[in-house]
C-alpha cells in the first residue's frame, strides 16, 4: 500500500485527468479514503475512495469526481490468491477491450463503472468510477436478494451474456481466451471447497432431514472435485463470456424516487470465462437469492430465458439456444452451483468481520474460528411504446448515391412511465438495389469498413473530445442477412446538404479541412494509445482490375481523345499518352508507400458525404461527415486531394494553399492539443502532398464525372462501364461541359505537381 499512496499524488492525478478529459486540469484538492471496505467483504483488492476537487485550465467552474482506486489485497495471503487466480489480468483485459465493444450495442445499457485508468505495472491498480456517486447501491448481502432484485439481474446478464455472443460472432478470436477454471487441483478455490465440503458432512449427517443426502455426499466428493476442475473443457453449443463472479457484493443497484430498482451495474470482472451462462445463473442464484426466492427459481430462470433470446434476436446472431438445450445445460452444470455453494455462500452469509480472511479459513479448525462460523450462517433503460412508424423510401435520387439505398423513417414514440411524444428521425443505409452496384459494393467491402468505423472507431476518436461531432449517431447495425446501418438523420438535427454540382465555395472548404484535421489528429493520437486499431484499415480504393481501376482507365482514355486537339491542354495531354500505365500503378500502391505520418482517412470525403449546419446568419457553424466505407490508414493527403479534386468550385483552385495552409496550422494545433508524440514538419507534408498527388488526379477521373453530371435517367455505375454509345451516361459523365472545365482547370494543376512526368532513367 505504501507505493500506491505514493503513486496517488495531486500531479498523478491530473495526468490521468488530462488523458480523460483531454484537456488540461488542475486539481484544488485530493481527499483519499482508504479500507472503505469492512473486513469480510472484499478477500480479493483494496478499495480506496477518492474525492478530486478540479477545474479546466480555461479557468472554469470547479468540478467534483470521485473514483474508487482497486488494488491488490493488503493480506499478503489474499493478495498470493489473487495472483495464483490471475485476477488483475483478466479485469484490465474485459475493462480495456472487451466491455467497450460490448457496450457499443446498445447505447442505453451501463454495464461497469468507467474506467478512468488502469495499469499493470508497478502494481496493478485500476482507477473505477464510484457507482455511487451516481446512485448505485449495494444491498445487505447476508439478506440476499428478494425476486424484484433477481428479475432485475438477470436481465442485465441476458444483455451481457447476448452482447458477448454478438462480438464472439464478429471476431471469434476475442472470447475464448477466457479459458481459465476457478477451480483447479491444488487451488485454494479447490482446497476452501475440500474444507467446506468435509465440514458439512461432518456438522450435518446426523440430521434427518438431510441425511439421505449427506450419505450421497459422502461418496461423491471426488468426483464433484474432478467435474469442477474440468467444467470450463465441458462441451456445449452455445456459449457466451460469463462475469464469473456474480454473486451479491458485485452487483450494485439504482432506484427510483418511489424506490423501485431501475438499473443494474456490475464491477469485479476478475474471473471470466467463456462458457454455457448457465455458470454465471449457478454463480448468482445459488451465492445471492434470498431463501425466499429459491422456492421461485422457475421464474428467474424463465425471465433470463425470454430476455436472452429477445436480445440475441435485437443483435441479429446466428447462435439461438432452444430451450430444451438450455435446460439440459443447466442440469449438466449443476456442480458449478453446489460449488459455488460451499466456496463462496461461506464467505457472503457470515456476519463476523473479525479474522475474516482466507488465511483464517483455512488454517484455523477451532470452534471459534472463521471457517466454522462461516459453515454453520450460510442509461434510458424504460420500456418504449411506439406508437407510429413511417418509412419514406429510396431517398436519394438516381445519380446521387451509387453505393447504398437510403431510406428515411420517422418513429413517434413515448416512454411507460409517462410523459408526452417524443419523435426520432433516423436514416437506413443498405445495399443499392440495383445489382451492379451492389455487387460493386461488396467487392469493395464498403460496409465492412463502415460497421467497423460506426461501431469501434468512431466511438473511439469521439471520447477525446466530447464537443466534437463528426458523425451521425449509429442505432443499430448488423452485417446478416443483409449489410444494413440504421444512423441519426442529421437533417433533422439542422444538417444540410450542398449541391454536388456548383462545389463548395471557400468558407465551406475552410469548414470541412477544419473538421478533418480534427479527425486525423484524433486518429493519431488514437493510434498511439493503441499500435493495433487502424493498421488493418489498408484497402486500396484502387487496385489490379477492380471497378474503380476500370472506370479510370475509361475516362482518362475518353480525356485524351476528346482533349488532344485543344492548343490550352495539348502539351498535358502529350505527356498524360505516355503516363497511363505508371499512374495506374502508383495508384493501385498508393496505400504501401512509406511516409513518417500517417492518419486515418476518411477515404470518401467528397460533397455528398459532407453535411454542414449554419447559425442564424447563415455562416457555417460546424460539419459533419457520413459514409465511412472507404477509410484507410495513410498519409492525411489521401484525404485532402480527394476532397479538394471533388467537392470545391471553380473559383477555388487558386486558393488551394489557403486551404492546404489551413489545414496544417489545425492540424498541428489539435495534435499538440492531444500531446501526440507524431507532428509532421511543414516540409515533410508538403512532400507528402507532391508524392500523393496522383491520388488526386485519380479522384477527378474516377468521382468527378460522376459528380458534375445532371443527367439522372440511366444513371448507375454499370451504364458507364458498358455503354459506349454517344446518347449513354458515360458519354454524358465525361463530356459534359461542367466536368469538362474542371479537367481543363486540373491537367495544369497535376502536371505541376509532376505526375504527367517521366522518371529519370
């Protein structure tokens, strides 16, 4: 304990602040509680309470929060448990990876305390939100847990238990690394049931009531010992992570002002497994019921049953148990239950605190003692009426969107316990109905790219900065049967749309690099806490023979026969008859070129997938981006001369560097904003944009054509792939007098650039 006082100083704790809030903090006052639990309730860390008084660097008012600080047990005996059991290792893995993602689906549902910060050197120590600071309880845990508490609980763990079974199906290689057996030869958990086992034989077999049963027992024991110690290598269908350790002093509840339990959290993740949940009933049932509420198992079970399988159908799994497989599992891990019933009902149903250690248990035998005292005691969340559903499809005009349908819906709805209508307005992006196109968007994998985006990345970046919005709200998402992504309509939240063909003028380009260089810093600093999360965004938009490749090849030839005989272009047409195949290539690799700094990108940053919303006078105050289905992880210039080749008028090609400048000087301040160690030199990037370049010139051949026809009849990506004739939308695209000034304005600006020219041989 004494190099944790020593770590939990005034300066530690505005470094952890600093990290959370990502901003600067500086603390008034740090008031540390220290054993604010009594001996006998906790055997497996130390608890501290910390009240930390703070401000804003910016002068702000003074805020309050309270922590709870977990540590490993002062008893050395105790705290020797816990690294036999690997306790801190497993709760820093679920804190850290695993309940994020699971809390992902469903934004309603709190699961755990935040976790502020955690650490497993020096010592292990995570830093929780105190649950009671925002209203949590504990209950008496000798009282148990009445019916209302139980139907509660295992409501909660249906939504963990259906949650880990939805992120098991997306990654299969996360869950079954919790492998780990509370019981194990030669464990302590093994030797406290051996003891408690004994005792009860010994304090019970002359009692008629029970001693039918005890005769059994007698026989039994080592079978029952071997059953535990293999239970997590048990077979079964369906599996899910367990808590492991949900028993009454891990669940904490919040009521109601007429004091009924409105929400459930738990804390104390340090045994979970992958396995039937038919443990964690076991586990909770047998270590937290009330004796009156074991007369009405049936019913908790049945409740857990019919929440369970609603929420495995809300999370569109594969994985469904019937209910004959899962009352055969019950019964087939019934062991898990009596064990739970003689390591951990001891430990919870005795009122003597003296002594009270795990040391004691198990090396004193006297009358007076521990163990023979021990043996002998034994968010939102409201329910929703819908009340009126309307869906306006399909709208997106032709030649406005090639790659999704979208479809809007307005849901009028209350909540049970009172109060008036509420509407929400939502957008549903799904694959394009016609063919082509969404064969186009599945060899892209563009809505493989854009869940991962809405439900892990995004979530991610926005928790640096909470006044940040960079994306609609994703409400719900699924990959099967069919890719769908259901997103807050921003429309209804004051966020417009330009039109594609007049381009953005410069106050908006000003908006959008702003916004931007928020992202990229973001997912900078992002990708410094973790090396792992954005590397495995590498797609090339560009590659050998895909659709993009093709449509580019398509027009840059369609460019030169139509352009060649101009005297303004003909010197930059000459050199683009001898560049095609090179600038192909360089695309095609453009995402495996080296460069010192990389960021993820947006990757599709172009008019239509930019929304913007104004003040009262009409001047943009703040932008919104949508369609994450090409981001990849490279230099920030993808993104810039995708959007400047895209998305801005004719008046703007002369202010590029005020744009380009713009950007850098955000860039750098919001990297510094979020102490980055990654800040590239003005000459690095500007280097960077030169040898990115081509990806320019590619955007204005494969997405401006597409962006600067008004022709909407016959408009898909298959009609310019196929129809060569001088009436079809290819010619159309390419030809037409918008798009053909825009090239006129761009072969300069690229052959300046140098991408028109020869390498020297």
């Amino acid at each position: 304990m004494a190099l944790i006082k020593k770590l939990l100083n005034k300066g530690f704790f505005e470094s952890v602040l600093n990290r959370y809030y990502n901003q600067d903090v500086e603390i008034t006052n740090v008031h540390i509680t220290n054993g604010v639990v009594a001996a006998g309730e906790n055997f497996c860390s130390t608890l501290s309470r910390i009240k930390i008084d703070y401000s804003f660097g910016d002068g702000g008012r003074q805020h309050t929060l309270w922590m709870v600080c977990k540590s490993l047990p002062e008893d050395e005996y105790q705290a020797g448990f816990v690294k036999e059991m690997k306790m801190f290792e497993c709760e820093l893995e679920i804190y850290g990876n695993i309940i994020p993602p699971l809390s992902k689906l469903d934004y309603r549902e709190k699961m755990s305390p935040i976790v502020y910060w955690c650490c497993s050197e020096p010592l292990p120590m995570i830093l929780l939100e105190d649950l009671s600071a925002v209203n949590y309880k504990m209950t008496e845990r000798r009282r148990g847990l009445d019916l209302e508490h139980c139907l509660l609980v295992v409501e909660k763990l249906a939504y963990f238990h259906a949650a880990s079974v939805a992120l098991h199906e997306k990654d299969p290689n996360v869950l079954p690394k919790f492998s780990k057996s509370m019981f194990r030869k030669s464990s302590i958990t093994a030797k406290i049931i051996s003891i408690n086992y004994d005792e009860i034989v010994k304090q019970l077999q002359n009692r008629p009531d029970v001693k039918k049963h005890i005769q059994k027992m007698k026989l039994a024991k080592d079978r029952i010992l071997t059953e535990l110690c293999n239970v997590h290598k048990i077979n079964c269908d369906f599996k899910v992570l367990n808590h492991g350790d949900c028993w009454i002093n891990n669940i904490m509840f919040r009521y109601n002002n007429r004091g009924v339990v409105s929400d459930v959290a738990f804390v104390d993740y340090t045994i979970s497994c992958f396995s039937s949940p038919c443990l964690d009933l076991h586990y909770f049932l047998t270590a937290s019921a009330n004796l009156e509420t074991r007369s009405k198992y049936s019913t908790i079970i049945d409740h857990y049953f019919e929440n369970l399988t609603r929420l495995l159908r809300k999370f569109h799994t594969k994985s469904m148990p019937t209910r004959e497989q899962f009352d055969a599992d019950f019964r087939i891990f019934s062991s898990y239950g009596f064990g739970t019933a003689l390591l951990v009902l001891p430990f919870s149903k005795a009122n003597h605190a003296e002594g009270a250690s795990m040391e004691a248990f198990l090396e004193d035998e006297s009358a007076t003692g521990y163990r023979y005292h021990s043996v002998l005691n034994q968010y939102y969340k409201q329910n929703v009426a819908i009340n009126n559903v309307h869906i306006t499809n399909d709208v997106s005009p032709a030649g406005e969107s090639f790659c999704s349908t979208l479809s809007r819906i307005k849901v009028d709805y209350s909540f049970d316990d009172g109060g008036g209508q509420r509407t929400l307005w939502m957008v549903c992006k799904s694959c394009p109905e016609d063919e082509y196109q969404a064969g186009f968007v599945r060899e892209m994998k563009m809505f493989d790219c854009e869940l991962e985006m809405y439900g892990n990345i995004i979530p991610l970046l926005s928790r640096l900065d909470y006044r940040e919005k960079m994306s609609p709200i994703a409400y719900w998402f699924c990959s099967a049967p069919l890719p769908m992504v259901l997103l807050e309509d921003l429309s209804a939240v004051n966020y417009k749309l330009t039109e594609r063909r007049r381009g953005l003028d410069l106050e908006h380009c000003l908006s959008v690099v702003e916004k931007l260089a928020y992202f990229h810093s973001a997912s900078v600093a992002l990708h410094e806490k973790d090396p792992n999360v954005l590397p495995q965004f590498t797609r090339s938009l560009f590659e050998e023979s895909n659709t993009p490749t093709k449509i580019f090849s398509i027009t840059y030839d369609e460019i030169v026969k139509h352009l060649q005989n101009r005297p303004d272009v003909k010197k930059h047409i000459q050199k683009m008859k001898l560049a095609k195949d090179r600038i192909l290539t360089e695309l095609c690799n453009v995402h495996k070129r080296d460069c010192d700094f990389k960021v993820l990108n947006h990757g599709d940053c172009w008019i239509n997938n930019i929304m913007f919303r104004y003040n009262n006078r009409g001047v943009v105050s703040d932008v919104a981006f949508v369609d994450y289905a090409l981001s990849c992880f490279s230099s920030p210039c993808i993104d810039l001369h995708y959007f400047l080749t895209s998305s801005v008028n004719l008046e703007i090609p002369p202010k590029y560097s005020t744009i380009i400048d713009h950007y850098f000087d955000n860039l750098t301040r919001l990297l510094r904003k979020f102490r980055t160690k990654s800040m590239p030199t003005r000459e690095q990037f500007d280097a960077d944009f030169r040898t990115f370049s081509s990806y320019g010139f590619g955007t204005a051949l494969l997405v401006l054509p597409f962006i600067k026809s008004n022709q909407t009849e016959g408009a898909t990506i298959e009609a310019f792939l196929e129809d060569e004739s001088p009436t079809g939308y290819r010619y159309h695209a390419i030809n037409n007098e918008q798009y053909v000034k825009e090239i006129l304005h761009f072969l300069p600006f690229y052959d300046s650039l140098g991408i028109f020219d020869q390498p020297a041989k």
